[in-house]
C-alpha cells in the first residue's frame, strides 16, 4: 500500500502554481529531478490540463518512461490530448514490447494512426510483436537481445557488446548457431572472469532453458518465479532465438494475474484494465453475468422456505435462524475457498492430495462448527425459542459448516483437475450452493425434532 | 497453474522402481539432470521414505538448493529425517538470506542445535540477519555484495571481480566510501563498454535508490515494481551499505502478500505458512474469530426478521424473498469489494477520488439491480405472490444492491485512509453487514406497499 508521505515529487500546489505562474523552466529543472515512474504517478493526481502541460515540459527519452508507466484514466487523456507525432516519437523511444503492449490498449483506429507515424522499422517490429496472442511469451518478450557465436573469443564478444547501440538485457547473453538457432548460454559474470583469449564455446553452458513463443503468460510466470531467472529466452518452434522476457514484465504478468484471481474470487469477470479505466457498462457486463446466476441459483433458497411453509407456520422461531444458517454457511465456504484456491495455485493442493485437504477442511469445519453451535443454543435460548428449537440450531450448524467447507474444497481442486481455473469458483458461488443445501438441512432437523 | 505435463522430471513410478530396486546410481544419473526446483516438486511427490533416500543422494549443492526450494509437508519431514549434521552443512552452503528463512519458519529449539552446527562465519552472518524484524529488508537482504571504491580504475576493478569467489549477484556494482557508505552505482554493462583506465569515478551514477534496513518488505516490493529494478541495496540510518535485495526475493514477497491478502478477502486471518505446514488447530484460530464475529453480526438479522414477525404471519410470501434479498445484496458486496480493494493495493483508488469510485460503483449497482430487479418480479408472480409483493421484490433489490455497493466501496477506501490495511474488509463481512440492513429495508418497503 502507497501512502502520501512515500511519493517522491513536489507537494502538487507546488507544481500547479509553478504552471499557474508559467515558471516553466524552474518547473522542468524540477521535474529532472524525479524518477519516471514518480512522474507518472504525480500526473495521475492533477487536472488534465496542467497534467499535459508538465508532460510536454519532459524530454523526449523521460516522457516515453513516463507514458509507459502511467496507467488508467491520465494515459487516456494524454492520448487524447497530446499531439500524434509526439505520441509516435515517443512510441519510438519504448523498448518494443513496451510500446507495444500500450498500443494494444488502444481503440484499433488509434493505435493503426500511431503505428503509422511511428518510424518504419520501429512499426514492423512493434507489428510483429502484435502479431503474436495476447498474453503470450509472444508479445512480452523484447527482441534486443545480444547473441555470441560460439567461435568468438572472449576479446571479440568485448569488442562486439562495445559496438553495440543499446541492448535492454546484458545479464545472460545467449549462443546460437548459424541459423540463429539457440544453442548456449554465457552468464555476464562468467565473461568477466575469463581470459580474454579462452571461446564461447569453451564457457557457454548448453543447458540452456527456454519459452516457446506462443507460451502463455502464466506459464511464463511460473516458470520464472520457479527457477528463479531473471531473464528468459524465448524461441520460435525450430529453437530460433527470437527474444528474452525479462524479470520486470513478469512482475506485471504477476499483478494482472491477481487481480483476475482477485476478481473472479469475488464473484466477477477480471476487468483486465485499470479500474477507472473501464467503462460502468464494461463493469455491468463482466458481473452482471453472474449476479444474474447467483440470483437464479438462490431462488432455490426460497423453494425450500416454501416447501417448509407449514412447518414455519408451525414454529415461527424457525424462521429468526434462515439468515444465520445460510450466512454461517457461506462465510465458512468463503474462508475454505480463498485458502484452497490460493493453495492450489501455489501448487501446495492438487487432486493426488485432495483426500488430505478435505480431511483438514472438515476436521476446521468441524471445530468451527462445533464453536458455533454452542453460540447458537446461546442465541436460541436469548430469544426464548425453547430447547426444542435450540437444539435444531445448534445440529444444524455444525453440519452445514462441514458441508460448506467440503463444497468449498472439492469443487476447486476437480475443476483444476479438468484444467477449469479454479478461481471461477467464487465466495458468493459457494454460499449460494449451500444456501439451500443449508435450509433443507436445519428444515428436516427440524421437522425430526420438534415432530411437526 | 501448473499441471503434471510441465513438469519436468521422470514419471514418480520409474524413481520408485529404481528406489525399490537399489539402483541408486542409475537414480543419481538420473537427479542431475533434474533441476532442483524440480526435485523439490518430485520429492514433495514421493512417499516421505523414498524422498529422504532421493534426498541423501544428492551433492551438497545441489541439495542446498532443493531444500531452500522444498515448502510444506516435505519440508518438515527433511527436518525430522535428515541429519542435523547435513542439515547444518547443508545451510553454510545456501545464500545466508535464504538460510535465515528457513531457520526462522523451524521451531526455536531445532533453528538454535542447527546454528549451532553451522560454521562460525555463516552462523554469525546468518543470527545477524535473523535479529532483524521478521518482513523487513534486514531479514531479506543478502550480504553478498560487491562494493568498489570510487578511485579505482576500470582494470582495477576487473582484477578485484576475478579474485571474489563467490556473489550472488553483479547486475550492480555499489561504490562505497572509506566508512562504508554508499555513494554511487555502476551498471556492469557500464563497466563493460568502458576503457581499462577510467576511473570508477568518472562512471558511477551518485543517483542511487536504497531502502532502509528496517523497510517492510512491502514496501520494499513497491519499489521494486514500481521502478522495475532487479536490485536494491539495503542501507543503515548512517547511509552504510549492508547487503542487496533480488527480485527474486521480492517475487517470493509478492506471493506471501497476495496470499495474505486473497485469504483476509475469504474472511479468514493470513496462514503465514504453506497449507500443509500449519494445523488444523493453527486454521481454526485464523478463522474462528471472523466466523464467531460475523455470526454474532448476522443474529441481527435474525433480530429484524423477529421484528417483523406479525407482518411475515400476515404475508407469508414476503418470508420466500429473505434469502434471495440477503443473497443478492452479499454477492453484489462481493464483486465490488473485489475491485475495489485490488485497485486500491494497485494505488488506483484512494480517499481523494472515492467521491468517483463511489459514483461508478453506485452507478453499476443501479443498473445490476434493476436487472435483478426485473427478474425478481418474474419470479414473484411465478410463485403466485401477487402484483403487490413482486413490487415490493423489485424495488428492494435495486436499493439493497446500490446499498451494499456503497457499502463495499466506502468502508475499504476509509479503512486505507487510516492506515488500516483494506483487505481487513472481507467479502463475508459485507455480506454480513448488507444483511440486516436489506432486510429492513425489504420489510419497510413491504409495510408502506402492502399496507400492513
């Protein structure tokens, strides 16, 4: 969480009265000072109009990073408001996944304007790159990559990394052959502490990992976060080097990714965009889908109340618990849910294991249940229901709590199983399956107990 | 989400059959060409015997990493089979930062006899780290670092690298003062591209990040993603250099708090440890106390539909309605909380635009609860209960889902103006609290219509 006193530019006051006053050259010696990112930030928090002022104030190189890092609701008004030449150039500027991950955000007529103002070369690369899915190695992976031949000497890999213009990644310098297939892999570190006249070939670890290019961006996460790389090569189905993914995208791979988990844990479609990003009728669309199930699935509830209709009528106390059997039950099944996805994520949790999960899941539900049992005969006994009537409760919960958390726990794991992501399964989903489950359970208690 | 066919060692069968069989040189052939993360997911794949037996083959460096790479049930079980003397050797050997995470997560008793154990050095080194506070940078930061000084020359500086044995990391190299403070940073490509006899000096950039010692580790993934670095030095107050941070570290971070932060969402308090590793008592107390707490809340509900009693004796079919209104106003809480608290971790939304979110979310509330609202009259006269009760259905709707909207989307953004962490604000307390609340509504609505 970012708080105020950590954000590393001017009191805004500051800077809007410098652009009040037109101090422009005092305000851009400030800004030299602040890092692109702050920057960015710093323009999500004034008006339009001094926002675009203080960007056309940046320098052509510092206002490319600073229109990669923005995000939302300032990235579209600067898009809007900054002239298309100067949007190219600066376009021009990004490394190319970087531009071109921002120009897929665009409306397509946009984005086809801004690619045609782009320089040539820079366009066909940028095109290329968006040839490649969304959401693949593809498209996140640079193409500046620097690629020894395993002939050279150490002392010729110098001259050649010296003659170089600009490479994004120098950590891991990759071998291939004549046909750009990959063939090895030479650490920075490893070039360093060699003699200048001993070969690449000599050095270069042929036991080199690799992502195909139509990898999907989990894929490529996982296989970063797993083995630790900072830098991963990505190859064409013939082993052609094609580019590297570095270690910062996947970070944003990392946090798109959560936010889907996190979304559609609570019970919606991602959003897949910042959220002042998307429209009130893009947000309508990615819940009201299911809202409208839930809202179906939990008529069912209401079936079951009318099915025990007499019995209500019989014993009207049974009614002051509906809401505290189903809430019980579907906070229970929130709680195992959130854990249980997570787990299975993390791989902790897959179907070999799903016996040991469910055995923990309902030893919890069974204590908890237990727990809250005894502060339902409590509550019972408050608003004078009677023993009777108390008793049910106090059966009911414990079952139901049990009930829930085994939904919550089986159903991720088989649809993870059967390659369904198992986020899909929501808090609110399960809470609306037991819902009714939970009310036919307390309603037969009932009718056994008190014999109505 | 990653399933059996990625993973990258042979099938459990064929190292049990050479287990079995006492083929351990086959096997061990076999384990190097395995990477050790992989062998830590195929120990945690065997029977707890077999694993250990694995285990014991291999070399002592390549066991140092698949332990540090090991989580959970077979990591405990290493502990509990493997000889304290390995254990111990087998630490020395790790990067200390990852050895004070493993000491740290073992019961005192077992990370003293294994400190104890260790090399002097390491042992020092890592006690040092380990008196740092649990999630800061002190606790995270390696001190495997390379420090120049400024007066050197570029072939000095070569000479010095070639005689270091060992580094974690030279992405970076920091420029220390006599006292050791940091002053300055020089790229390794910087170094590279630059003639022998430039000073250090003349190459090394004075503008250099680094988080303070006792930075949490939060804030310290904040940085790293917010700047993209793939290293940050670690001062003392004095400005002292004392280690780096790698971003393979704050990957890990990042999957620590986003699992504390999925798992508050669910309505239960962060685990802090894989699945399997804590108890089934450990789970029930993260969770009993939001469960007893929300469902002491939810006998509010239960307190207004008592309330209302002579009004559902009058008009049974408003009593059908009870869960489908809860249910409708937890699952609409639910999907905005979502949002709601991601785009405030992701510093989207905060106190000076909630008058904005507010208004978008009341707005997609409007619009989902007239659908709802449309399809609960439906189902109200399906059920026979007359014009007057689906009216009552269908105006409630609308107003308890722009209620619980406003609901999720105030208490967060408050809760992190305050500095109280907003994930606190789970779905299931929405829920709980939209409940009471919905029900009044409903009901009142049902008195002024009905006439009752």
């Amino acid at each position: 969480m970012m708080d105020d006193a950590t954000l590393n530019f001017p009191p805004i006051e500051e800077i809007e009265q410098l652009v009040a006053e037109g101090r422009l050259t005092e305000l851009q010696a400030q800004l030299e000072r602040i890092h692109p990112a702050d920057i960015a930030l710093l323009l999500d928090e004034l008006e339009t109009e001094t926002a675009v002022t203080v960007f056309e104030l940046l320098s052509i190189e510092i206002a490319s990073e600073v229109l990669d890092e923005t995000g939302g609701q300032i990235r579209q008004e600067l898009v809007e408001k900054v002239d298309d030449e100067r949007l190219a150039d600066l376009l021009d500027e990004l490394p190319m996944d970087d531009a071109a991950e921002f120009l897929e955000d665009l409306p397509d007529e946009i984005s086809d304007r801004l690619i045609g103002l782009m320089e040539p070369e820079e366009a066909a690369e940028v095109q290329e790159l968006l040839a490649y899915e969304e959401e693949t190695a593809g498209r996140l992976m640079t193409r500046d990559v620097v690629a020894l031949r395993r002939q050279w000497t150490i002392s010729e890999t110098f001259d050649y990394l010296r003659s170089l213009e600009d490479a994004e990644t120098l950590h891991y310098l990759y071998v291939v052959d004549r046909d750009n297939k990959l063939i090895g892999v030479v650490p920075l570190r490893t070039l360093i502490l060699s003699q200048p006249d001993q070969t690449i070939e000599s050095l270069m670890s042929t036991d080199v990992a690799s992502v195909p290019v139509t990898a999907d961006q989990e894929e490529l996460a996982e296989f970063v976060t797993r083995y630790d790389y900072f830098v991963v090569p990505v190859v064409s189905p013939n082993n052609e080097l094609l580019g590297v993914v570095t270690v910062d995208d996947v970070l944003d791979i990392f946090e798109e990714e959560v936010t889907e988990d996190i979304q559609r844990l609570g019970g919606s479609e991602p959003l897949d965009q910042p959220y002042f990003a998307v429209s009130v009728f893009q947000i309508v669309r990615k819940r009201i889908g299911w809202l409208l199930l839930l809202f179906v699935a939990s008529t069912l509830s209401g079936e079951v109340i009318r099915l025990f209709q007499n019995e209500l009528d019989l014993v009207v106390a049974l009614g002051f618990f509906i809401t505290l059997i189903t809430g019980t039950g579907g906070n229970a099944g929130s709680q195992t849910v959130a854990t249980i996805i997570r787990a299975i994520t993390l791989d902790e949790v897959r179907l070999s294991n799903l016996g040991a999960a469910w055995w923990r899941e309902v030893s919890v539900g069974l204590l908890l249940g237990l727990a809250m049992g005894a502060v339902g005969i409590v509550r019972a006994l408050l608003w004078n229901t009677g023993y009777e009537v108390a008793l049910v409760v106090a059966l009911t919960l414990p079952i139901i709590v049990i009930w829930s958390t085994t939904v919550a726990t089986v159903i991720p794991i088989v649809a993870d199983r059967y390659r369904i992501d198992p986020t899909v399964i929501s808090g609110p989903m399960i809470a609306t399956i037991v819902d009714a489950t939970g009310l036919l359970i307390y309603f037969s208690l009932a009718k056994l107990i008190l014999g109505i």
